[in-house]
C-alpha cells in the first residue's frame, strides 16, 4: 500500500496522541479545575475552576476567551448563569490564569485538512489524537468562532456544579436537607419558595466543601436566559471610556516605542547612525526583531525621530524584487502543473459519449487585517520576571514568546489579556511582543509600549493568502437538455495553519491546505474531484476572518452560479436541486430568498445574487442586492438567513452576522494588497479603503431554529457569503461576471 504524505502526517499525529495516552489519561487537567484557581480575593468564594461568588452577592465567571467585539464575555457567564439559576444582573466577568484548564480543544480540531462531513478511521483517530494533545499543551487562544462551542458543555458543567455546592453550603447554614433546597434567581430556597440565603450569604460556609461529581445539565425547553437577548456586560464600560484596550494601558514611570519595520519581507536592521546628539525624551534606539524602536517619553516624539533623526542600514529580506505581477504569473503556472498536496473525490465519474466542458478561473489577493486598534503590547522587564498588557488571541502564546525572548521560563512571565479593538487573527500573531521585549530589557523596571503606526499595521502585516482556482463543469449534451455530469476544483494557495505553527511551534511544515479552504461544497454534485495545490514563499500569512472560507466561498458559489446560467436554470432553484438531501441547507437557503423576495422585478441596472457557505458549525445564505449606474456599483441590501445551532444570544448572533457582512464587503469591493520591490504598496486607508457608513448597506437578520441541540459559530460565518452574492448580483444587472477581488467593474 502506498503511504501518501498526508497519510503519514495525519498518522504522526495519532501515533503522538497513543503514545502520549498514558500519560495523558494519568495527568490531563479536570475542565473543571481546583476551587482555588481562579484569583481567589478577599470576600470571595471558589466554587471551581470557573466559577467564584462574592459577599456583595456577585458570580464571577472566568472567561479565558478575548473579547474583541464579539460578545464573548456575555455569552460564556450565560452558560454559567443558566445551569446556576443566576440573576443576570449579578453576573460578572474577569480574566483567569493562564492554566491547561482553560484550553481550547476545538480550535486545533478544526484546523484538521478534513470536510466536516468525512468520517472513518483516519479522520477518527486523528480527531481524537488532537483532542489529547490540546489537553497537553493546554493552550488558550480565541479564533476560528470556537468560543462558545467549545466552552458550550465545560461552563455550562461549571454553573450546575456551581450550583450543588451552594446547595450544600445553604444546607450546612441552615441546617435543611439539601433536597428540600432549590435555587432561583440568585438565591437559594426551600422549595415552597422561602428565601433561605443569597449566595453573597454563602461565602463564608462553602468552606472546605469539595464539588460533588456533576449534576446532570438543563433541558433546552428549561432554559430560562439562554436564547434571550440579554444586555452585553462589556457594553457600559465602553461606552463610558472605562474600558482598557491595549493602547490604554498606562503605567507609572511608562515609556513609549515607536517603530520601524524592514521595508522587504524577511529583512532587519543591520546598523543606524543617529543625525547628532539624542534629543530630549529620547531615551534608547534599540535594534529589534524585524526592524528598530526608538523608546521615549512620548510615542509622538519618537515616531518623529525615526523620521528625521535617524539613519539605518536594512538588510533585505529573501525576495527584495517580488512583485504581484510575477506572483500571479507563479500561481498560474502551479495551477497547471504545480505538485498535487491533496486531492479528494466524491461520487462516480461518467465519461458521457457528447460532452461540453465550462471553465472558470477566479482569485482573490492578499488581505490585512485592519483592525481599528493599530498593533501594540506593553511590557515590563524586573529581574527575572516580565509582565506584559496586549490585546492578543493566544495569551498562552504570548508568555511562551516572552519566555524565549527574555531567556526565562514561562512561569516568570505575566499576561494581561486587554480588551481587543478588532482582532481578525491578528492577534495571534507574536512579533510585537518579542519587539517589547527587548524594548524592556534594554530600559530595566520601566514599562514600554510598543505601538505601530497604521502603515507599519498594514505593511508588516501576516496577510489572508491570495489563492487562485480552477473550476471545471461536464455536461452531457446527448439529451434534450445539457445534463451536469462532474465538476472539478484545482485551487493554489498558501496555508495560513501551516505558516502559523511553523512560527509558534517550531513544526516544519507540512505542506497540506489550510483545513476549511478545501471544505467540500454541500452540494450534490454526480461527481466532485478536489485538488490542491500547497505553495510556499516570502509573503508572511496568517490566520484571517474565516480564514480559508473567505476565498473558498468567492470561488465556489460564484461558479455554481455559472453552471445554472449554463444550465438555463435560475441560481435559487439550482441550488434547491443540489440540497435536496440537505434540510438545514436547504432551510436557511428558503428562509433568506423568502425574506429578500427572490424573483419579484428590480429597477433596471439592479440585481439580486444569492450564495451559502456551511462553515464553522453554521450555515449562512445572503442575497444581496446590487445597483449599478455606469461603473458605479453600490450594494442596496443584504438579506442573511443564519442557522447557528443552539442560539445563546439572538442579539449576539445579529451583530456579528452584521459585522461579518460589512468586514466582507470590505474585502470584496477594496481589499487589495499588492507587491513591489519585495514590499507592500499599500499603507493606509485612503489606499487600503474600507466601507464606510455612508455606502453600507441595508441589512437584515433571520436566524433559523434547526432544533439543534449545541450552539455552531457565530463569529466568523457572517463573511464568506457576502462576495459570491454580490458578484452573482452584478451579474444579474449587468451580464458581466466578475472573477477576480476585489470586484471592479472597470
């Protein structure tokens, strides 16, 4: 049998997770944790890992996940509020330590290269061998809309326990048998209702109580906060400007770094010459990984040194002439011959005696990031111990990159997890805590914020990969009507998981695709072949919202458009065919042309496309509705239809669904990055352009209850359906199809 390197990759990691078993099963971290984990103050109670109360009749709940808009914070103390029959109003959050118990398990499952339908031993093995070796490296990171699945049943199982121990403590006050106890509303009673303690009452008689083995979980039909839209708790502080985000950090005796990149991928600062002598309030210019800081008392004054008072000598980086034209060129030569790292088929393939083919080749350009908080992180350096405040994605990532930095051990190095303004995968990313590093060591016991202008934000960014795609339709012409017989997919890319790991790890990489942008359409084809191209090169990439989705959806629902056009068959009642097998596809798919009026007349230049893209537990369909004057484009409304599962919060749910569109629409009408000179051209928003208020569109939420019984994600599936539908709309205005992004009409 021959051994495909897939194969013996997916097979290195099942072997790493039997062989680790042992080990694993003698010392794998309860999700619950110890009552005294989680910042036991003065006044307060643990009642696990997750969970603590307060005399001031406060439930604090550990949320380990960053909050960047999100809502996270809110829906994870729901989880906790409704298994413990909280009162919402007593619920409050606070950032715990960084400990395994806090892992993220469905993160790194999800980066697995498999559609999320195929099952059998391979993908078994390898999903249950993830799953053991997230429990041993314990890391914490938010990403990938995993939040709320993946703490879904470890904090819903914090609340119930939660709730047994204060049973027990309210018994040991009282003096009441615990099955004459219930709880509600944040107190606990008998059970003909009778006020018998508030939890803020039960402090001090938790005492050496130990967690009795978890009660059984709440029905869904029992839920009673679960599924309202509850007030965000993070909300209030932002509004009032009491909220820190990393750029507000402020601490006694803190200094500030301006920054300069190496202008070509892969380069560094090699020497400077400072202009005379330093002015006032510059206190060090400190060579740093990638580029050079200057540390002074005011980041203003530093930038400006950077600019006019200094000199540096770069070395260039691998690939100082790159340019996109070349890359292109490059791309288009591997998606004729470019070596095949995975190739997947389903069904049976026909060889039809008449046959016509379809060809369609689209592509999408690399993408930054572009959060509104530009790229900082704090950091302190006393003796042995480093502290740092960051609005990053992966705290536990942060100390293994402080500890490398610093020569100490993770142990001695402290994170502050921040508010996030926007995180989009960025905030993964570790290179600014290394610069903040050796910023602080060179100025011992003073703190030093490194923060980097907008355009170093968006030169020296880990970029969505640009990738290009090869679709291919055969239809048999030997009947009365062309019939759809195979289609095929060859799509060239770059991994963002592959360079992730490579740079947090240390893994060599493997040179499979990034899991999600090979995910197999939910389509009924007779006949689907995928192969995929896997390319290396200088251009630093990185995770993205929804990451391989966000091109994988453009490519894939576009051409399914084209197909029906080749068929003679409109978009919607194509994809019915195709779903037929499908229900919750096929609902959400009815619910949004429904409710955006598929197929009743538009004034003329206007049009309607529509797509659908299952990812990350969910599945999303848009309609979006276009107008096109001239060469002038203009997105008049966006119908989204969204099946989540299990929905925790439906005001959650609407906000990201919208968030998703408007960041998607970004993308599809201006995100652009292109090269030249081994450099990004791009460096601010007048030429790296965003939607704005004015030109965003109209948009309306519909959330379809699948009776599901686990939440999907929310975070990241609002996007991917964005672009298809209003490249499909343009062609239902104008008869132009446009495959390339961004979507230009000139």
């Amino acid at each position: 049998m021959k051994l495909s390197r897939r194969k013996a990759i997916i097979g290195g990691i099942v072997g790493a997770g039997f062989v680790g078993a042992g080990w694993w099963f003698a010392q794998e971290q309860d999700r619950l944790g110890h009552r005294g984990l989680f910042n036991i103050k003065p006044g307060q109670a643990g009642l696990n890992g997750w969970v603590k109360i307060g005399r001031d009749d406060s439930v604090v709940v550990a949320v380990p996940r960053s909050e960047m808009g999100q809502g996270v914070q809110t829906a994870l103390a729901m989880l906790v509020a409704e298994e413990m029959d909280a009162r919402w109003t007593q619920m409050r959050v606070e950032d715990p330590p960084d400990d395994p118990v806090y892992r993220n398990v469905t993160v790194l499952l999800d980066a697995l290269p498999f559609s999320p339908e195929q099952h059998g031993a391979l993908v078994d093995g390898a999903h249950w061998a993830t799953d053991k070796v997230a429990g041993i490296l314990g890391i914490s990171m938010t990403g990938g809309s995993t939040s709320v699945r993946d703490a879904f049943v470890p904090m819903r199982l914090a609340g119930a326990v939660a709730r047994a121990l204060l049973l027990r403590a309210a018994s040991r006050k009282a003096a009441i048998a615990v099955d004459e106890l219930t709880v509600s509303e944040g107190e606990v009673r008998r059970r003909d209702g009778d006020s018998v303690a508030r939890f803020g009452e039960l402090v001090d008689f938790v005492g050496d109580l130990e967690p009795v083995p978890a009660p059984g979980l709440k029905n869904p039909a029992d839920f009673r906060l679960l599924g309202k839209p509850l007030p965000r708790i993070d909300v209030l502080d932002k509004v009032q400007g009491a909220a820190t985000f990393g750029i507000d950090v402020r601490q006694p005796g803190q200094l500030y770094a301006a920054i300069r990149n190496a202008p070509t991928f892969g380069g560094a600062a090699i020497a400077f010459d400072v202009k005379g002598a330093l002015p006032k309030g510059i206190e060090k210019i400190v060579i740093v990984p990638g580029g050079i800081a200057a540390i002074g008392t005011s980041w203003w004054r530093a930038n400006k040194f950077l600019d006019e008072g200094i000199a540096i000598k770069w070395q260039s980086g691998p690939a100082p002439t790159l340019d996109s034209k070349a890359l292109w060129a490059e791309y288009q030569g591997l998606l004729e011959t470019g070596s095949v790292a995975l190739r997947r088929t389903l069904g049976i393939e026909a060889k039809p005696m008449q046959s016509q083919a379809l060809d369609a080749v689209y592509r999408a350009p690399y993408l930054a990031h572009a959060a509104m908080e530009p790229a900082n992180c704090t950091a302190r350096a006393d003796g042995q111990r480093i502290e740092i405040w960051m609005p990053n994605q992966a705290p536990t990532l942060v100390r293994k990159a402080a500890a490398q930095m610093a020569g100490v051990s993770t142990s001695d190095v402290t994170v502050h997890t921040t508010f996030l303004g926007g995180g989009f995968g960025r905030r993964f990313e570790t290179d600014l805590v290394r610069q903040a590093v050796v910023c602080a060591l060179a100025v011992p016991g003073r703190p030093v914020q490194v923060l980097w202008s907008r355009e170093e934000d968006i030169r020296h960014d880990y970029y969505r990969p640009m990738a290009l795609a090869r679709w291919r339709a055969e239809f048999d012409m030997s009947g009365p009507a062309p019939r759809l017989t195979a289609v095929t997919k060859r799509q060239v890319g770059q991994s963002s998981s592959d360079a992730f790991t490579t740079r947090a790890f240390g893994l060599p990489a493997s040179d499979q695709p990034e899991g999600n942008a090979v995910e197999n359409p939910p389509y009924d084809f007779p006949f689907y072949r995928l192969e995929a191209v896997v390319t290396q090169g200088p251009v630093p990439v990185g995770f993205w919202r929804s990451v391989g989705h966000s091109h994988s959806t453009f490519f894939d629902e576009s051409f399914i458009d084209e197909v029906a056009h080749a068929l003679k068959k409109d978009p919607l009642a194509f994809r019915r065919e195709l779903l037929a097998g499908k229900p919750r596809h096929l609902k959400v798919l009815e619910t949004v042309a429904r409710e955006a009026k598929w197929g009743t007349p538009l004034p003329a230049g206007s049009g309607r496309g529509i797509a659908l893209r299952a990812s990350f537990g969910s599945i999303v369909a848009q309609v979006a509705e276009v107008a096109v004057v001239g060469q002038s484009l203009r997105v008049e409304r966006v119908t989204c239809a969204v099946d989540c599962g299990l929905v925790v919060n439906p005001q959650i749910v609407r906000m990201q669904m919208e968030s998703g569109i408007i960041f998607g629409l970004s993308a599809a009408l201006h995100g652009e990055i292109t090269l030249s000179d081994g450099a990004v051209e791009q460096a601010n928003f007048p030429d790296y352009e965003v939607v704005r208020l004015a030109d965003s569109p109209v948009m309306a939420v519909h959330i379809v209850d699948s009776g599901a019984a686990e939440p999907g994600g929310v975070g990241e599936p609002g996007m991917p359906p964005i672009a298809p539908a209003v490249a499909n709309a343009i062609f239902a205005a104008t008869g132009k199809r446009l495959r390339n992004l961004p979507l230009r009409l000139a």
